[in-house]
C-alpha cells in the first residue's frame, strides 16, 4: 500500500499546509480536492495556477496522484459537465485517479429510472476519463443524516452488494472503486472486507478512517482503531494491495492530530501482523 492523506479532512486547510502535514508525516501522496469544498482547487483555476500547484507538490516531495470532487448522479446528470471539467484539470495536474461518487439518495427511494440515470451519467464520465488518462474512482459511500452529536449513516447505491455488482457489471472497465471499510460498517457490514475480496479487481484505492460510536447510537467521524471494526481482518485481505490508501480523519478542528493517529494506528497492526 501507498499511504497518503485524504481531501475531505483537510477540506478548510490551506494547499501548502496540507502539503506540509503530509511531508511530515512522512508520507508521499495527497488526495488534492477540486471544486467540493472551502480549500479546493477551484473550477475556474487557470493554467498558471496549476503550474503552481505542481511546483509546490514538488517542492514538498508530495505526489498529487489522486483527486476527488463532490457530484450526485442520483438527483440529476447535470453534475456531467462539472466532472468533465474537473477531470480536464486532473489531466493537466498529472492526477492518475479522480475519486466521484455515484449519489447520496438513499438506495430504498432510487427508483429504476434513476438508477439508470446514475449508471449513463457515470458512463459518460468514465468514457471522458478514459480519452483524458484519469482513473474515476467510485467511492463507497452511503447518505448521512446530521445530528447535534453525531451521524448516521444509511444506504445508497454504493453500499448495496446488489448495486455494485450491476454497476460493476454495467460500467467501463476503467471505472474503479475506492473502498471505504468505515463507510461501509457505518451502514451495518459487519465485515466491510468481503466487499473488497468480491470487488478487488475494481478497488482503485482506499480510505482508512473510523466512526466513534456514541451513547445516542450516532456516529462521530474519528481515527482509524476507535471503533470495534475489525482491522485486522481488512489489512490481511488487503496485504497485497499496491494502491494508494489514503487516511480520510474528517473532523477539520483536529486534523492533523487525527491523521497522524490514523496513521500511527495502521503501522501498528501491520507491525503486530509481521511479529506473529
């Protein structure tokens, strides 16, 4: 595995701080966010700003291979054009992987024509993707409620077995997942790692996070070790994965403490695996 940091924690962090978080965490690859949040890249940069952005990825030896932005093909296609566009300045970043997503809507409303409706949007955008040389990468990700306390998450499209394998079935052979054990045992896997055994020739990437389970029974996103969520499970099927797997810490008042614990977490029971 390539371990690096994810966009979405960092999403209220300045570029070069963020740059700066991952370098001295020793780590190589940053997920660099575009046009989804406050910090992001933004979808009017010119082309000299990303001859900056280059240059400063560089300068801090970090390597902007992956990217997300923010869309939702369940509610309408019209998210098409700002995914094209975001892929375009992908390509000329150099990004190999753009992580999308397929919708939030939750899986017991989808009816039939949106389904199909999300599938021909994410076609399109995996074909465009394809001419440009950009990996689209389909996060497991279901919807959430907000709480005071906390989260809850429910199903979607990308966190039903069922609707995976038909949209792995019915998608271009570049179209990749990001697999997203946490995600997926927010919404009630209990062994989010059968998902990347019946998936692993799609998976493009992953997200190493956790949920923090509260007296109310809601979630609050966390680092990677504070649930009950089996790890050692996930790391033995993912033990010869080469991709990048990126910590996803998403509560921004501490993030970089979070990252670093998620990271810390990791290399621990890798460790603990290697000793037995």
């Amino acid at each position: 595995m390539i371990f690096g940091n994810a966009a979405w924690g960092l999403r209220e962090t300045p570029l070069e701080e963020q740059l700066r978080i991952t370098k001295d965490m020793g780590l190589k690859v940053l997920e660099l966010g575009i046009a989804n949040a406050p910090a992001d890249v933004s979808m009017d940069v010119t082309d000299e700003e990303l001859v900056k952005i280059k240059g400063l990825a560089a300068a801090y030896g970090v390597d902007i291979m992956c990217a997300a932005t923010g869309n939702d093909f369940t509610v309408s296609a019209e998210d098409v054009g700002k995914v094209k566009r975001v892929v375009d300045i992908c390509e000329k970043l150099g990004i190999r992987y753009l992580r999308i997503f397929a919708g939030f809507t939750a899986l017991a409303e989808v009816t039939e024509a949106m389904h199909q409706r999300m599938l021909d949007a994410l076609r399109v955008v995996c074909e465009y993707a394809e001419e440009k040389g950009v990996v689209p990468v389909i996060e497991t990700h279901g919807g959430v409620n907000g709480f005071a306390d906390g989260v809850e998450h429910f199903h979607s499209t990308t966190t039903d077995m069922e609707s995976l394998r038909r949209m792995a079935s019915s998608l271009p052979d570049n179209a990749k997942i990001c697999f997203d054990p946490a995600n997926l045992y927010a919404v009630g896997h209990t062994n989010p790692e059968s998902f990347y055994v019946e998936f692993k020739d799609r998976i493009g990437y992953a997200h190493f996070k956790d949920f923090a389970k509260l007296p109310s029974g809601h979630l609050r996103p966390s680092y990677c070790g504070d649930s009950d969520m089996d790890w050692t499970a996930i790391l033995a099927v993912m033990s010869d994965f080469e991709g990048p797997a990126l910590f996803e810490y998403e509560n921004v008042e501490d993030v970089e403490e979070g990252l670093k614990k998620s990271y810390a977490y990791i290399k621990m029971m890798e460790k603990q695996e290697e000793n037995q």
